[in-house]
C-alpha cells in the first residue's frame, strides 16, 4: 500500500482507498496523499471535500483511482 501512497504523493494523484473510521464503519473514497510517514497519512478526500489524517493500520485497502493506470 505504500507504493500507492508514495504514487499519489508524488504525482498529487487522487487514488481509491478502503479505510476504517474512528467510528469503526468502513468508507471507500477517493483522496490524494498530502503527508505521509511511517505511522500517518493526512489525505484530502474529493467527495465530500474535507481533509482527515489516518492511522496507516486503519487502511485496508489501496488501488488506482478510475481511469489512471498509474503510468506516469
């Protein structure tokens, strides 16, 4: 997953991730990466607009957003 973070920090690409909330329901958005390190991510998510920071355990998943190969 953290190549994924790493494409989306570099390239200031929207990628689709599957996390858990604090809450403990799970959300699937579209957010780009703005800082990372070993333990956190703050992402900005596209749909609602807001930004959250996110525990790196809390996410489950990570891939390409619709329509990017990730080619770039």
């Amino acid at each position: 997953m953290k190549r994924f973070f790493r494409y989306s920090l570099e390239h200031n690409r929207a990628i689709r991730m599957i996390f858990v909330t604090e809450n403990g329901t799970i959300r699937q958005v579209n957010a780009v990466v703005e800082e990372m390190n070993e333990e956190h991510l703050s992402v900005y998510i596209l749909r609602p607009p807001q930004r959250l920071v996110l525990s790196c355990a809390d996410v489950l998943s990570c891939d390409y957003a619709r329509n990017d190969e990730g080619l770039e």
